[in-house]
C-alpha cells in the first residue's frame, strides 16, 4: 500500500490535478547584504590591487599572451600576469548582463541573468552511494541514472556532472558522458573543460543531435561548462583553454573559484572574498579577450575549513555569510551568477539536510542565479547520494514553489467561506475548500506526514528508506524525451564510433 | 577519543578560545515580503470587516463585559462579540511597541520589538522521545532534562513548556514546572495561561524567587504565556482569562492563533491570514482593554494539512508565504511578533531537518521576534525530541551566528596574506591565519566533518546518534545558576508545600 503510494508519487503514473511550472524561475526574494557599499567597493579595490600588484599565474601560454595583448605586464619566466585594473574593468564590461541558455525544446530555455534562479543537482563526485548497492565509484551505469532522475525533476533546469565515470577511460569519456546527457535528457547539457579536443568533439555531438549549424551554435548558447580556478591566484592549462575555447564557441564558462578559507584563501570573509573576487575578475576578462561578449557567469564556493583539522565544513555561517557578500559583488559587475549549497556528512541524515539547507538558503537570499550542488551532495563532494538527491529535492521544489504567485484578492481572502464557516467549525468541507483542495497545496516528493501509530505501522521507515523507493521508481518509469529520436541516437553513435577508432581525445594536463 | 571531544564540545569542560554572545540578537536580514502594500492593507480591511460583521466568539462573560463596555455589540445568548474597526484600530494602538522581558540577571533581559530575534525550542508536547529511553508520555524528570538542555544554549534566550509533564496531578502542575524553570535555569520563564490561581501562583512564586515586589513585578515583564485562540472565531475561558490576568499584571501574552489552512482556516494563504489577523487583532484588543498599554506580542502560526488525510504539514511552502505575510501584518501594527518553525516527521531524520530548517528560515526572512518551536519539536508538536533539540540547535546557533558582524576592513581584507602566499600554496601557515585561526570560525556543535574513512573507522554514527551523547554530557554537566540560591529554594519550597496542602489550583475549563 505504502510502495504503491510512493509509486504513485514519484512516477506520477496517476497524474496529480496541480499544474506547477518550476521551468523558469525568479527568484522572489530581495537580495540580501552582509556588507555596506563601501565594504563592497573596498573588497572590489582590494581584488584588483591584487591583480595589479601581486599578480596571477596563468599558466597557459595563449592565456598569457592574450593578457599581454591587452597592456598586461607579463612576466613568462614565473608565468605571472600582472593585470591592470583599466583592463579589467574595461574588459569584465562586454560581458553580456543577460543571456538564453537553449535546452532542446523551448519549454528548457533558461534566463541566466541577475533575478533569474536555477537549480543543479551535486556535481563532480568521485562516489555515489545508495541504500541498495552501498558506496563505491562511479560508473555510466551511475551518470545515466542520476540523468534520468535530474530529468525527472523540473526544478532542476540545468544537467551538470554529478559523478565521475571511472569505468570509461579518461581519452573516450567525453563521448559516453555527452551522448547519456543528450539522449536521456532535453535539458542543457554540462561539457567537461578538459582540453580542445574534448570540448570540440562535444561541441559537434551537441550540434549535430540538436540540428544545428557551427554559426547557430555559436550564435546561441547551448550548453555550458565549470572553470575552477587553482586558489590562491593560479589558472592551470585546461580551465584557461577552457575559458578561451568556450568563449570563441559561443557557450558560457561558469567561473567558480573554489576558495575554503584558513587553506587556499584567507580565514576571513572579507579576505577570502578579496581572492576570489580577483579571480573570477582575471577569468572573466579571459573569457572576454578571447571573445568579446562571450556568455560567462561570475560566481565563487566560498567556505572554510575546520581549523582542528583541515577538513572543509559547509553549511556554516562563513559559508553563508560569502554567500551574501559574492552576491553583492556579482550586482555590482551586473553579471548573472552561480553559488553553491554543500554538506559535508557522510551519511543522508540531520546534519547533512541541515548543512545543505543552511547553505542553499544563503545562496537563496544571496539572489545567486545558479545554485550548484542543491541536490544528492554529500562527503563536501566526494560522494553523491541516489537518497539525499530524493531528500533534498524536497527543499528544491519548495523553494521552486515560493516562486510562484500567491493571491491576495478578495476570492483569496475568503470573507464568504469566514461568514460559512462557524465559531469552532472547520473549512474542510466549505465551497471555498472544495473548489480549491485538489490543488491548493504544494505536493510532497517524500514527506510522510502520517501519524506516529500509521507511521509506525507502514514499517517506521525513515526519509532516506523512503527515498530509494522513490528513486528506483523514478528509474523504472524513466522514457527518453521526445528530442532523442533513433535516427538521431544511431548518428551520434555513428560518430562516437569513428572518433573512437580515431583514438578519442585525451584531457589536457 | 570520539566520545571525549563530543563531551568536551557539549559540556565546554576545556572551554574554547572563541567568545560568542548570542543572548540579544537583532535580525541581520532585511524582512521579506509575499504581498504589496496595498495586499496587505486589504488582507487588514477583511479582517476587521470579519470582527465587525461574522464577529468573534467570546467563552468567558468577563471580556465580553470588557469588549462592550468598550463599545462592542455583545450577542450574550450567543456569546458572539461584534468589534467594531474604530475600536480594534484604537485600541490595538495603545499596545507598547518595545518592551524588555527581564530575566534573573540583565545578562538574560531581552528586548521584544521589530528587529530582534529570539529562539525557543519544541513546546507543549504530550510524549518525549530519546534513542536511549524511547517514545514516552512526558515527566517532570523530562520537564527538568529539557530545561537543563536549554539552559547551556545561549542562542535559546526564552524557556517554554517542551512537554506536558503527566506524572504530576493537574492541579499541581504549575508548582513543579516553575519550580524546574526557576531552580534550573536564569532565564525568562513561562507560565500556563490555565486559570487565575494557577497564574496567580506562578507571579507569586516568580516574584519571591526573584526578590520582586508585587509593584515590581506589574512594572515589568518578567514571564510570559501563550495564547492560542480557538479558531476559527472563538475564544474560550482559560485563554481569556489568560489575556486579561497577564495584561492586569504587567505581563505579556503571546498571541497565537494557529491556523491550518483547509482545516480551521481557509485553505488560501490569504484566506487564513485574514482569519489569524482578525483573531490576534481581538485578543490583543482584550489585553489593551484589560489594562491600556499592557505589553503583548502578536503572532500567528499558519501552516497547511495534507489535503488527502488531513494530517497537519510543516515546513511546506505555504506555510513560508503565511510567515511572510504575517510580518508584513506585524510591520503594519508595529508590533513584536511570534512566528514558528515545524516538522511532522516521526522521527529525527533528512525529513525533519529539512521541514524545521524550511519553517526556520522562513520566520527568519520574515522578521519574527520570537521563532518558537526551533529546536526538537517533532510529529508536529505531539513529541520533542532530545537528539533533534540537539541537531537543530546547530540551525538556531547557525542562525544566531549570522547576527554578528563581518569585518571587511583593511586586516579582513587580508592583502598581506595574499602578498605572502605565492600562487597554489595555502593560507594554513601565513601569520594572518596564525593570529585568528581559534576564533575565526563558529564552532559546530554536533557536525562531524571527518572524511568517510575516519568517520567510519570512528563507528559510522549518524548525527542522531552523536546527539545522544552530547545531551548526556550537557545534564551531566549542568549546574544551577547563580540566582537559585539553597534559601529561595527553600522558600520556594515552602510556598508550594503550602499551596499544596491548601488544595492547589486547579486549571480552569
């Protein structure tokens, strides 16, 4: 009775009468500051007194070159640019304020501008984990089923790398992990910064199953990938190249210093700011060298570390308070922005939903325009969760419904059923309930809200027992979308085929 | 080793370097709003039309003397009192915006207004729930633990009544619990609102233990009660009583209807603001009445049930836009007000976490004074929970956290750190974070942040488990506060001795 229910639920084979659209969202909140606008301003000062003074290493040579075409003092022995900040502000500028990012279908396109609001399920683990086959490496079997159950969920708009697939070696990689995003999902698709020759080869995979030309893809955004720079200070060769090949295709880098202050960046707010601040500033103004008016988002995962030992901690109040203020820096430069929600428990319980509850809701009242890792994120990374993705997309879709309207006219206010209603009565029967019951309240992916006797008696299971249930549901009804046709499919693996034979295409170092 | 720093962080047996002061804290976000102005001068309008013509319904003979003396028509076959705008409106006027609720030492004062912030934890439930002693009726002895718990945590400045404690007769109830709040702990304590002499009593206990005299007592707010209205449109007897004893005696009453929508409230947001606005508008005209400019807070506890059972839901979306929509009402009044967190989960997992840091953050943006039910209220409020009173006060400490300032002056800004640290080293070394390292972080409470290897070599302990040890080390660790001094024991004593063989006071109907 109980699986059916969740069933039910998850698979929506019996479809519910509420309609939601949590496709394209914005965000309702204003934006809040941690820091005065001179703070804000004085941080800004201080990141380009960085890049001026102290300099960043950049150690691609095309990068270098690009930087010193532009009036950059470079010094190529220690591979240091020395950015002054006319450049920089001069440059960051062309950076587009707004752009579409296209799905498959128009129904997938996405703002990506200040005020918009995007969600990314966790991203980038080495693990995954579930209750039924337990921790272990990822594999494609892994990235397929984490697609199809991101596709599942509207409130994720966006497809991003959530495990590593360690059975397919690194030079073919590219290829199974592009086609799984293509053909299991219409959304926008993650490409790997791993060199030129994967990112091209994903470029062509994409244009060609979507229909499109090189000037359409370049013309319109069509999917997207994540620059980390090396903190403190430092560019390596496949995020620069990945800045400079995706800007001069057209599609948008995500620029993410991952900055944990007390170890790669200060131990204070302000400080660790300050340096990521000039770093994202230093890969903007790449990506806008290479190409100006090349999509790209500022962003930053700003957090610290347990000063006991080492260990990165998220969901802490630092964490929450970089939040506000990387949200006050993205305003100031105009530009759309990514931040982070992020647990670091090694288990699905109280202290993993609260780590991830108290960093996306910073990222949330920090009007962040994507919010990376808000669903399955687990271990600060290292693990991604089938049950914490099921749990956490909870909280996803509640705050995708605080985006909707809520109506305060006089049908809303109800005076007829008040008048209805006695002293002491209920509502659960009145006309004003009645025509509105079936879909007056957000529906629950996962919540039981049964009795402790009822709950007790279906078994006493807890939300993440409860949740694999619903993930393995997720999967069974899981179909391809529309867009993944045979004949586009079998010319997709037509051309994995060749370049397979052609020896594939190796990262970068 | 695990167990020593769970109980040396719990019990602060070797204290930490760092100093936080969580006692008065003011709200650091700007409130957030669900409505425009105009919405919200509507929602206000239907409310006072709703006292006006559907009229509320009065149980106790004394407030509708008091409500028609003041101009009210008074129905007294069908105790339905009819307030007319003009009065509410001048009436509600007189009630102080600002006012201090003083504990046993000025450490403990704390100010109720727009712009403060104050926690409670889970209050009135009927069972106690623990991984050690399982789900149980409630006891005095929990009624102590709990106080005890919520005594070590700065971050909850207000004590409520957690659980119901049914080992003792109701007529004696009083005595035990007050006891426990003021032998246990120094800061603001709660009285039932059940009846005169019950209420009586406690003042009169409160007062001596406190070395007040009656004058002092009348002067200044020292306790407070809960009122919650009957909804819809009724109060009765005890709650009344509640509001006119409180008011005549210089305390304040916590104005609470709770409304969930679709059962004794409408079923629209709005809906059930109007009705929760209408209700805590006539109560707190009756504190007013009883005694102008008695202190009063106002407040609602709106949420939603599950449409398909029934069953109350917390933590939904819907109830987040009911907070909001509250304060903006609150704003309106200019009036310190009372919001809610929840959780309907059975137990301490992904589920209840998620729900209790929803509602949270909810009253949060909304600008509540005072977040009740913050900390280990379960089931929605027919159990607390002593491991979740652990785990969410890592959210109310969090919360608290975010109150303190963020230094973004020259030193925070740490350019000489980042002149010391060449590109791709790290921070951990650098004098900057040599001189702030011990303080600079907030320090978790039960977050275990060890990486997968540690912490299962460390026994996999999820962080229900880890708070089982960490509220044994707290009541192992308590001792009384300096105010409860072995003569006002006795005294106390006495009285209640006394009290006791006179017969108590038995609640009102």
């Amino acid at each position: 009775m109980r699986k059916t229910r969740s069933g039910r639920r998850a698979g929506q084979a019996q479809p519910s009468a509420r309609r939601t659209n949590y496709r394209q969202l914005k965000n309702p909140f204003t934006p809040q500051t941690i820091f005065s606008d001179d703070e804000v301003a004085g941080i800004h000062a201080t990141s380009l007194k960085v890049l001026e003074e102290l300099g960043i290493k950049v150690l691609l040579p095309e990068a270098r070159a690009l930087f010193k075409a532009a009036g950059a003092r470079v010094d190529e022995p220690s591979q240091m640019v020395y950015l002054g900040r006319e450049i920089v502000e001069a440059t960051v500028a062309t950076a587009p304020r707004s752009f579409i990012l296209h799905g498959a279908t128009p129904e997938r396109d996405l703002e990506m501008a200040l005020g918009t609001l995007s969600f990314q399920s966790g991203a980038g683990a080495p693990n995954v984990t579930d209750l039924k086959r337990g921790r272990r490496p990822g594999t494609m079997r892994d990235v397929t089923e984490l697609t199809q159950l991101v596709q599942r969920f509207d409130a994720i708009q966006m497809l991003s790398p959530g495990v590593e697939p360690q059975d397919v070696p690194p030079h073919l990689r590219h290829y199974a992990f592009t086609r799984v995003q293509l053909t299991e999902s219409d959304k926008i698709p993650f490409v790997f910064s791993r060199g030129t020759g994967q990112a091209l080869d994903a470029f062509e995979m994409l244009a060609d199953f979507r229909g499109l030309t090189d000037d359409d893809l370049r013309g319109r955004p069509h999917c997207y990938t994540i620059i980390n720079t090396n903190s403190p200070r430092q560019i390596d060769i496949p995020m620069a190249q990945g800045l400079i090949d995706f800007a001069r295709h057209g599609q948008p880098s995500i620029v993410t210093p991952f900055c944990l202050m007390g170890a790669m960046a200060p131990v204070t707010v302000a400080g660790a700011l300050v340096l990521s601040h000039a770093e994202a500033l230093a890969a903007i103004t790449l990506t806008q060298l290479a190409q100006s008016g090349a999509p790209v988002l500022y962003g930053s995962f700003s957090s610290n570390v347990d000063m006991k030992s080492g260990a990165p901690a998220f969901g802490t109040p630092e964490q929450v308070k970089a939040s506000l203020g990387t949200g006050q820096l993205a305003r100031m430069l105009g530009l759309p922005w990514r931040n982070a929600a992020g647990c670091a428990a090694n288990i699905n319980d109280a202290q993993a939903a609260h780590e991830t509850e108290i960093s996306a809701w910073g990222a949330l009242m920090a009007g962040a325009t994507v919010i990376i890792h808000a669903a399955g994120w687990l271990e600060g990374g290292l693990s991604v969760s089938y049950e914490k993705f099921i749990t956490d997309m909870e909280m996803v879709q509640v705050m995708a419904e605080l985006c909707t309207p809520t109506p305060a006219d006089a049908a809303a206010q109800a005076f007829e059923a008040l008048k209805e209603v006695p002293p002491g009565g209920h509502f659960f029967g009145c006309a004003h309930t009645m025509e509105r019951f079936s879909t007056a309240f957000y529906e629950p992916l996962i919540a039981d809200w049964s009795n402790f006797g009822t709950w007790s008696e279906r078994g006493a299971q807890d939300a993440s027992t409860r949740a694999t249930a619903t993930w393995e549901q997720i999967l069974a009804d899981h179909t391809r979308p529309a867009a993944a046709t045979g004949d586009r499919i079998a010319a997709l693996d037509a051309f994995i085929d060749k370049r397979t034979q052609e020896g594939g295409a190796p990262p970068s170092d």
